[in-house]
C-alpha cells in the first residue's frame, strides 16, 4: 500500500468514526424522547385510574355507612348479641 493510500484512508477513517459516533448518538435521544413520552402516557393513565379508583372507594363507602341499608344497625345488633352469649 503506498503511503498516500494509507494517509487517505487516515483521515478518510478520522472523519467518518465522529460522523458516525453523532449518528449514533442521534438515535439514542431520538429512541429517549419516546421512551419519556411513553412514560409520561404511562403516568398520565395511571394518574387517571388512580383516581377513578378512589372515587369508587368513596362511594362504597358512603354505602356501606348509609343508615337507610342498616349495616350499622345490622354491626351493633351483632356486637351487643356477641357481648350478652359471651
């Protein structure tokens, strides 16, 4: 190989490497914008069923205290039953 061949393929190869290495780098932040969007999805539908979740603990439990089912009635009949056979 003669030495302009060999000088050539130096810089050809000093120049493409940093190219490369960019390009590279490029569709790393490319795939890391993605990834932060899908978590930000990821968290906004979690956010979202979260508190759909508490609302329907809410009402459960305005149901479960409602005097007009009597379950707080039902629950003491049971412990002053309990208290007097024990």
């Amino acid at each position: 190989m003669a030495w302009s061949t060999a000088i050539f393929l130096i810089v050809a190869m000093s120049l493409c490497i940093p190219l490369y290495a960019l390009r590279v780098k490029g569709q790393r932040n490319r795939r890391g914008r993605g990834a932060a969007e899908r978590e930000e999805q990821l968290e906004r539908k979690l956010g979202g069923e979260l508190a759909e979740l508490r609302d329907r603990v809410e009402t459960l439990e305005r149901i479960v205290t409602d005097q007009r089912y009597g379950l707080d009635q039902e629950f003491d009949r049971l412990k002053t039953g309990a208290r007097r056979s024990g």
